[in-house]
C-alpha cells in the first residue's frame, strides 16, 4: 500500500477523522506523501504514536537519565514524571497543533467534508498532472 501511495501521481486527498499515528499515517496518505489537500476534523489525532505510548518511551529514557545522575525513582516520581511526559504529548497530537504547524491545511466540521473535497476536486481539474508514473520496486 504505502508503495501504490507513494509513487501514484492522481490527485490524493486526505481526510482525517480519527487518529493517525506513525507508518499508518504515511501508508494513508499523509503530508509525506504530498496529498493535494490533507484536512482533518476536530476528532483527529496526528503524531508519531499515542500519547500514552509516547509516554511510556520517554519515561523509560527519563528514568534512565535520571538513574544515570544517581536519582533515586520512587513510584510516587515515576508517575509524576510520566503524567508531566502525557499532558505535554497530548497536546501536540491535536489537530490543531497539527494545523498550525502546517501538517493539515485545514481542520474542518465533519459536516462539510464533501464540500472539502469537492474543492480539492475542482482545484485539482485545474491542475494537470505532469509527473510521470513510476512503479517502483514491487515485492511480493
């Protein structure tokens, strides 16, 4: 899948309802793959994982740090350090931290979605193609 994304040169258009995390990200069209419009709706969560899987990475690194400079980890720390690494992570998969960092163009009511790409569809008629299809290396 993320081979036909990649190298398909027809207009791609990307709507986000729900979260959106790593490779899947990429393998549905994502900002990496260049889409023609990529809008997400409020309920939509863009990052590298989960919040709560984040956390548990960084806190592991954390602690390690931390063991490291001779800190002793009680359980009362650890959870405090991991609640501090969540709410920090939580808010940088919301759509609109997304938005403002440019990686949707547009964070829409899920009401007006058929308007959104009906206008990704009339903006790519005028538009053409130029880029020829190249299929890649296909493994099977």
């Amino acid at each position: 899948m993320v081979n036909a994304v990649s190298n398909s040169v027809v207009p791609k258009f990307t709507v986000i309802v729900g979260n959106s995390y790593g490779a899947g990200n990429y393998a549905m069209c994502g900002k990496a793959y260049d889409p023609r419009l990529i809008v997400s709706w409020p309920s939509a969560e863009l990052a590298v994982m989960s919040g709560n899987s984040a956390a548990k990475v960084l806190l592991q690194i954390e602690k390690a740090s931390l063991k490291k400079k001779g800190e002793k980890i009680t359980p009362e720390k650890e959870a405090e350090l991991f609640d501090e690494i969540k709410k920090r992570y939580d808010r940088q998969i919301s759509p609109y931290y997304a938005a403002a960092h440019l990686w949707t163009d547009a964070i829409i009511d899920p009401l007006e979605t058929r308007k959104w790409i009906s206008i990704g569809i009339e903006a790519a008629n005028l538009a053409p193609i130029e880029k020829t299809f190249n299929m890649g290396v296909l493994q099977v």
